[in-house]
C-alpha cells in the first residue's frame, strides 16, 4: 500500500511539473502574438540567459528580452507564432514553431529591398524552466531561407 501512495505522489508531482511547463510554454506563445512586452516580461526569471542565432553572443537579463522583441514587432507588426510540435521535459521545453510576417519598418541599415517583403520561418527554441520562469531561452532559425525570401541573393 505505501508502495503504491508513493509511486502515485511521485506521478502527480511529475504531472504537476510537466503540466507547469506547458503553461508557461503556452503563456509565453499568447504573450508572443499578443505582442505584449509586460506579459512576455512576466515570464522571465531575472537572469535570464537568452540566445538567437541572429546575435552576436548570449544576452542576459529581461532588459535584453524587452529590447528584442520590441525590435521584431516594430519591424513586423503582423509578427505571428504558430506551435507545430512541443517536447516538454522535467524543466524544459523544446518548441518547434512557424513565424510568419513582413518587414514593414525597417532599421536603420537595413537595405531598402527588404522593404515590405513577408517571410515565413521555421524556429525552434529550447526552454529551460525554474519555479514558473523561463531561465534559459535559445532560438535557431535558416537565416539562409530568411535570406532568400528577402531577395538579399538576387542584389547587386
């Protein structure tokens, strides 16, 4: 008997945390197409180590989360997140997603061709998660692809 209590707290503390995760994973999508930067903030841990490959190195704090996602939604107000497939684990997630939207304002350096140009990427992010916060976010993209849809390889 205590065998079977203790094998049914340890599922129900695993579901627990597992059914967590998907909270916070589906938090953080609804925060991302609502473009809304206190949400998204909300799911940070303070420390954050955040990472794109269209950086130069690891960013840290929601102070840099804050400045990324606002540089993609003024670029692309129609910016859209789309979940194909999420693997969730003890404290992390891995989330397979689309992006969809266009280049409609652009930044300074930007090339003029870029203008008004849609595009649609597959990601995938790794999560890791601690008490109901995102601590580690990494996303990887084809900027090759993203390239493409921009005309860049047809510039001279």
């Amino acid at each position: 008997m205590k065998i079977c209590l203790a094998a049914l707290l340890v599922m129900f503390v695993f579901s627990a945390t597992a059914q967590t995760i998907q909270q916070v994973v589906e938090k953080h999508f609804a925060a991302l197409n609502k473009h809304d930067l206190d949400l998204l903030a909300a799911d940070y841990g303070a420390n954050v180590q955040f990472y794109s490959v269209s950086w130069d190195g690891l960013k840290t704090g929601i102070p840099e989360v804050r400045l990324a996602y606002s540089r993609y939604w003024k670029t692309s107000p129609d910016l859209v997140y789309k979940i194909s497939k999420v693997v969730y684990g003890n404290q992390s997630a891995t989330v397979e997603y689309e992006t969809s939207g266009t280049m409609t304002n652009l930044e300074g350096g930007s090339p003029a061709y870029m203008q008004d140009k849609k595009y649609t990427l597959k990601n995938c992010t790794i999560i890791q998660i601690k008490d109901g916060k995102i601590i580690y976010d990494s996303t990887y993209f084809d900027q090759v692809s993203f390239l493409r849809q921009m005309d860049f390889f047809n510039q001279k």
